[in-house]
C-alpha cells in the first residue's frame, strides 16, 4: 500500500493504483522466472516450440481433409498411415507413470481389493 500511495495522502488514485499495478506485473513477474531459472531464451523457444506445434497440427487437419477427397486409394492408404503414425509418436513421446510400467501392477491391486474373485460369502442382503 505504501508504494501505490505516492503522494501519502491515504487514498489510493486510478493513476497510483496502474503505476502499482504496472510495477507488479512487471518486476514480481521477472522476479518469479529469474527465481525459477527461466530467461529470455527459454522463452523464445517456449514461443517457437508453440508455434511449431500449431503449425504441426493445422498440416494434420488439412492432410486429414485432404483425406476425405482423394481420387485414388494410394493417396487414402498414405492418408491413413500419416493418422497411424502420429498415433504411434503420441505413443513414444508419452511419459509413462510408474505404476503402467510395473510388471506388479495386477499384484498391487489384488493386495488392495483382498484378493477377492467377484464370488460374494453369501451373507448380507445383496441390494434386494
């Protein structure tokens, strides 16, 4: 409050208050991606990788409607392989979580639910 209060008079104006709030965005900001190690090239290239991934997805759409009017069955199977493709770079470029890479998995859930196979003890009133 100090700092939007410039002329000490206990009111905040319309000017001290953009003046303090030009001040926020811009140094608490710079200060944020100093402390987190981002500098102006990180982002550059976190435009630049934006853009090509924008890029990359608008030539999908137009190859995929493309697609949709070909005159020969070759350009559809190419059309169709570029879909099967970049289903499998999602597939490769997905980082996996530990518990789908673990062989344990199917054990872990036993031990959760008790090891039981679905088949009731026959007590309790069953929903009816």
């Amino acid at each position: 409050f100090a700092y939007a209060d410039s002329d000490g008079s206990g009111l905040i104006t319309q000017d001290e208050f953009e003046e303090a709030w030009d001040f926020l965005t811009e140094h608490l900001v710079n200060k944020v991606l100093h402390e987190l190690g981002f500098g102006p090239t990180d982002i550059l290239i976190a435009i630049i990788m934006s853009a090509l991934t924008l890029l990359c997805f608008f030539f999908f759409i137009f190859f995929a409607m493309q697609g949709w009017y070909n005159d020969t069955s070759f350009q559809s199977c190419v059309q169709s392989a570029l879909v099967a493709g970049s289903g499998k770079v999602a597939t490769l470029v997905k980082k996996r979580v530990p518990d789908e890479k673990d062989a344990k998995v199917g054990a872990i859930m036993g031990s959760i639910d008790g090891g039981d196979d679905g088949v009731g003890d026959g007590e309790g009133e069953g929903g009816g």
